[in-house]
C-alpha cells in the first residue's frame, strides 16, 4: 500500500454507531494519531456544516458537507456546488403531490416547510430536531440550497425526481433522501479537494457504510467498507474493517501501521 496523505471519513455508522449516536474513545484516540503522523483527516458526510459533530481533542482538516455540495478547510472554501433554482421549485412542487414535507439545506441553516415522522426521526441522527421555517418561501426563492432533505422510500424516488434535471438523490437510510446536484456526490467532492491539495487518488483512503458513499470509495486508492455496510458499498470496496460498533476503524488502522 503507498503511504496515506489523507483519509475520508463519513460520519454516521462509520465514526458513529447510530444506535449510541456517539463516538468511541478508540476512535477519538485513531484521529488524533493519524493527524500525528502527518495524514489529513477529512469528514465526508450528508450532514449540514452545523451538524458535523465538535469532538473533544479532535479538529476535521477539512470538511466535505452536503455530499461534497459544500466542501471547506479550516482556511477557506475549497468547492461549492448548489442545486438549481428551477429544480428546488421543481422539487417542493413534487414532495406535496407526495404529502412530504421538506428541508432546503443552505450554508448557515435548515429551512423546513413540515414535519412528518421520517423527517423527524433523520433529523435525530444528528441530535436535532426539525424547526419549521415561516421564511420557507423566500429561502427557496433566494438562498442558494445545496440539499434538499425528506422523507422517501425507494418507491416514491421517481416522482420525487419528475422533470427535475440537475439533481439526483443521495440515500444512506431506507426512510429519507438527501437531493443533491446531479454532478456531485461525495466522490466528485474527493476529486476537486485531492486537487486542491496536489494529491493523487493513489494517496486516500475512505472509509463508509451507506450507498452514498459507493462513489467516495471508487474515487480513492483504497476504499474500506465497514462491516455494517450496505451489501452495495461492499461490493465496490477494496477491503471491509471490523463493525462501527466494534471500533472497526481502529482495529483497521492498526493492524495497516496507520496508527501505532
């Protein structure tokens, strides 16, 4: 294996088991010893900027947020990828014909128009809760919205896409979706940061768990699928570590000299 400069991380059942919704002492203990030898730490998440989690001792290199929509250091905005107006309209006009209510995810904040139970219980991944926007209409007119999040089965995904033409959908949990733009994605993201930092894909590693994160392990030298994974993410992965639940990332990094 040639030596790792900079490893992605998703967050949820990847760092954090989302049935404890915490992070492990092994696992703060991993990325401090990785940021020690040198190698970038990168979070990869679905999650908004406000909800990547603050963990005690730790501080993220670099931010992949959005599904790479929204992606950042702690100097400066590195790539921004906002969904078209006329497919956010597009979108809300689709979800009510469902009777799903929505959340248009900006920079700075969450603007939902409603809740319903799958919208409150994703939102509960990340320890928040869904607040309804009186302002909704002027966020979709004039915000530039980056994800669109809602409830949705596999079903309902044609016509929740029906005559949209630069989004498509980002799913890691079988109740919700998150609408991104339809050039992005978590591995689209890695390409432009690897870019920015003058390193190769040969030079990252990732580790994931849901199908949002197929593209991320295909855009890196080696993709590790935990063990707790979608049986999609493990077909493409180059290896799979022990379950989140099991700190599987540490045991993964040590038994590679990753991490002493």
């Amino acid at each position: 294996m040639k030596p790792v400069k900079i490893i992605f991380f998703d967050v949820d059942g990847t760092l954090i088991d989302m049935r404890k919704k915490q992070i492990t002492p092994r696992i703060l203990e991993t990325l401090s010893a990785l940021q020690a030898r040198g190698i970038r730490v990168c979070v990869a998440t679905g999650r908004s900027p406000m909800q990547v989690p603050r963990l005690p001792g730790v501080e993220f290199d670099t931010f992949l947020t959005y599904n790479g929509s929204c992606c950042y250091d702690r100097q400066q905005e590195i790539f921004s990828n906002p969904l078209p107006r006329e497919d956010v309209y597009t979108i809300i006009r689709n979800a009510a014909k469902l009777g799903r209510p929505l959340s248009l995810a900006t920079k700075s904040r969450l603007a939902s128009n409603g809740a319903d139970q799958d919208l409150i219980e994703y939102y509960g991944f990340a320890g928040i809760s869904v607040e309804i926007a009186p302002d909704f209409d002027q966020v979709a007119a004039h915000d530039q919205i980056y994800q669109i999040m809602m409830g949705g089965c596999e079903q309902e995904y044609a016509a929740i896409l029906d005559g949209v033409k630069g989004a498509r959908i980002a799913a890691w949990w079988d109740r919700a979706v998150d609408i991104i733009p339809a050039a992005g994605g978590k591995g689209a993201a890695i390409r432009k940061i690897l870019a920015h930092y003058h390193l190769s894909a040969a030079d990252a590693m990732a580790f994931g768990d849901g199908n949002n994160d197929i593209e991320m392990l295909e855009a890196v030298g080696t993709g590790v699928a935990m063990q707790n994974a979608s049986p999609a993410l493990k077909a493409v992965a180059d290896d799979v570590c022990g379950d989140v639940c099991e700190d599987g990332i540490w045991t993964y990094c040590r038994a590679h000299g990753l991490i002493p």
